[in-house]
C-alpha cells in the first residue's frame, strides 16, 4: 500500500467496470497517474534499488525514440486483436455534448439485429453513458479515467479484457469529449470518427485541426436544429476539408433519425462488417 | 493538459534507460517537439518542472528542440514551410497536401553517468 495516499493498488485514478457483470474495478498503471500525482504531490511508491556505483564517466545515449512508444506499441497489440477477430473498431470524439452517447443509442438500437456491437465508454467519472448503452442490450464497460482527458491503448487494451467481444463484432469506443487531448493517442482503432454538431461553431475544425486532420469520418449531428442557429454546413465542411482533404462527411440527427440511412451504409460499407445472417427477402437495414 | 502525460511518458522511458545502464541519475536529456504535434510547448514547459519532480531526471539539464512544420503539395510537388495543418500550398493553393516534418515527438538523447 502506498503510504502516502493509502491506495491499496497502482499509483492510479483509472477505474474499468464492466456494466451488468458483477461489480469489478481495477487500477490501472498509465497516465492516469498524473492525477494521482496532482493530488497527492511527488511521493515514492516504492523503495527504489540500490544503483551500482559510478565511475563518473559520462555516456551519451542516442535515443531517438518516440516519447509515445508505449502507447503506439499497446495501439499496434489492440490493432491485432481486433484483425485477428475480424472487429470493426471505431474511435468517436468530439466536444463534451455533441451526441456521441445518443448516436450509439439509436445505431445500436436499429441495428440491433443486423451486427454485433460492443462499446468502451470513456468518461471522467460516472458509469451513466455504459448505463444508457447497457439499456440497449449491448455489452459495454466503462472507463472511468479519474481527471484524465484521453483514453490510452493500454485503458482499452484493459478494457478490452473486461469486454471479451465475439469475432465480427463492431467495437464502438467513446473518447472522452474532449476535441484535443484524444488526437494524440492511437487507441489501435480502424477508423477515427469525429462528431460535431451543429450547436457548436462551424469553424471548429480549424480552431482545433489535429482532431479532423487525423479522421476518417465526420458526422455533423443535431442538423435537425439548423434553422435555429448560426451554422453554416458548408463552411464548416470547407473548413474541415483543408485541414484533411480526404475528410467524408455525413450530416444526420441522432434524435430524430435524419440521415441514419447514410451512417448506417457507411457502417455496412466498412469491410470487417459482417453481418448477421437473415432470410433472404426479408433483409432491411432498419425496422 | 495531456502535456503532463507526456512528460510522465518521458520519465518512464528515461527510468527505463537508467536502469538498463544502471544509473542512479540522468544528467541531461534532449526532446524534439514538432510544431505540428499537438504539444505547445509553454504547457510542456510547465508541466516538465512538475512532473519531473523526484524521478530519475529531477537533476537532468533539459533540451527542447522545435522541429518547424514542413509538407509537401500532393498536386504540385512543392515542399514549403507551414505552421499549421491547413495551410495550403504556396504556388496552387492546394489543401492536398502531406505533412514531411514537425509532428515530431521524440526523446532525441539521455546523458548518463556510466558504471
């Protein structure tokens, strides 16, 4: 046990709960410790050994390493599991509020019958967004990362273990909202989708590039509220193609179900989506 | 505030190297920080001195090296400086353009002191 703070596990303030199984958490070792470190201040966990003496002579070490090795490397060991079980995973950020839980609700609702889904919801505290995605019937964990602002490979390399999902099954993985600090970490995802909605700015994607240089896919939800605010589509399209010109774009609302259609068709589109079999003539993508 | 990460990333490569070269002590360590990297460095400058504070390079003399952002147009083959991800090409103000330098993030050197 660490003296200083008395947690009985990792130097950490991550917590993995797998909702609707029997109550479990675990500590994580990763960078949620650096809340641990805010809180608590500089403290030793361990007594460290003994170093060998020196000899004064100094050495340069040409490193040249990546300062985030580690997490591209537990980023390229989530990237093979889920090759090998044949997972589409997806990584969704956006801003705090922009619709990402209420999106999953309603995908995982139409197509229910059509594919497996599992989600990892992130989030600092509280397990009300995996409650809300349990309620579908979709296994789910939830990541709570203490003040934490990103999921790390390692936290869904965790969480993963917890989720156990089936070969051909659709991974989703809900950052935390937040259009910074989740950019910079590989989660080992297949394609990055970022969410904006038409309640925040339409130049947010030059006001915050690195989140839509580095995805695949942007759905601009809540367009069913466009005629009451100052959203432009176009300019805020514009603006997202110059930071990545390759950027596709699906406009739709989550809680009236415009443009699902075109959401759902990117999902079956995607090659790892296998779908669940149906008799033949009775096939439709939403009840 | 995901530069503390970052700097606590660096300490746990640098006790790693410590370790395998079994040092009690860095004394100077060496970073590139692209400009396009996501990493401003003031936060990083911040966060270093915290995050820092009673690991293996508490003593470390530090060296943060900017790598300028440079990208080359997918159109016209021009390579040209830019200081953000959306700056279009110079010559045909393409936006297909590739970024070649300054996404940098990188642990260039540790200085040691050898057994």
């Amino acid at each position: 046990m660490c003296t200083t703070c008395g947690c009985s596990s990792h130097e950490d303030g991550v917590s993995i709960t797998r909702i609707g199984a029997e109550h479990q958490h675990q500590h994580l070792s990763g960078w949620g410790r650096f809340w641990h470190f805010l809180w608590y201040g500089p403290h030793q966990h361990s007594v460290p050994a003994p170093a060998a003496v020196s000899t004064g002579e100094k050495k340069t070490i040409h490193l040249e390493q990546d300062i985030l090795a580690k997490n591209n490397q537990s980023a390229q060991r989530n990237r093979g599991y889920f090759e090998a079980k044949n997972i589409l995973a997806l990584n969704l950020v956006s801003s705090p509020g922009s619709g990402k839980t209420a999106l999953l609700e309603r995908t995982l609702h139409d197509l229910r019958e059509k594919m497996n889904f599992a989600v990892i919801e992130g989030d600092q505290q509280t397990t009300q967004d995996a409650d809300r995605i349990a309620a579908t019937g979709a296994p789910v964990v939830q990541i709570n990362t203490g003040q934490g602002c990103h999921l790390d490979a390692d936290m869904v390399y965790r969480a993963l273990h917890e989720l156990r999902p089936a070969e051909d099954t659709v991974v989703m993985i809900e950052n935390v909202g937040n259009l910074v600090c989740p950019a910079m970490f590989d989660l080992g995802e297949t394609a990055r989708v970022v969410i904006i909605s038409v309640t925040e700015g339409d130049d947010k994607p030059i006001k915050y590039p690195d989140m839509f240089h580095s995805a695949q896919l942007c759905l601009i939800n809540k367009i069913d509220l466009l005629p009451y605010v100052k959203f432009d589509l176009e300019r805020a399209k514009d603006f997202a193609r110059r930071v990545n010109p390759n950027l596709e774009f699906i406009e739709l609302s989550a809680t009236v179900g415009t443009g699902m259609q075109s959401w759902y068709q990117w999902l079956l589109a995607r090659p790892r989506v296998k779908l669940n079999p149906t008799p033949v003539g009775t096939y439709s993508l939403v009840h | 505030m995901h530069e503390l990460s970052i700097v606590l990333s660096v300490v746990d490569a640098a006790a790693q190297v410590a370790q395998e070269n079994q040092a009690e002590r860095i004394d100077a360590i060496e970073l590139e920080i692209g400009a396009l990297s996501g990493v401003e460095l003031d936060a990083l400058e911040f966060a270093w001195s915290e995050g820092i504070k009673r690991s293996i390079l508490a003593q470390a003399e530090k060296k943060f090296t900017l790598i300028p952002g440079k990208a080359e147009c997918s159109d016209c083959g021009l390579s040209f400086p830019v200081t953000t991800l959306y700056d279009p090409c110079p010559i045909c103000n393409s936006y297909f353009v590739q970024v070649t330098q300054g996404r940098e993030l990188k642990i260039k050197s540790i200085t040691l002191e050898a057994v």
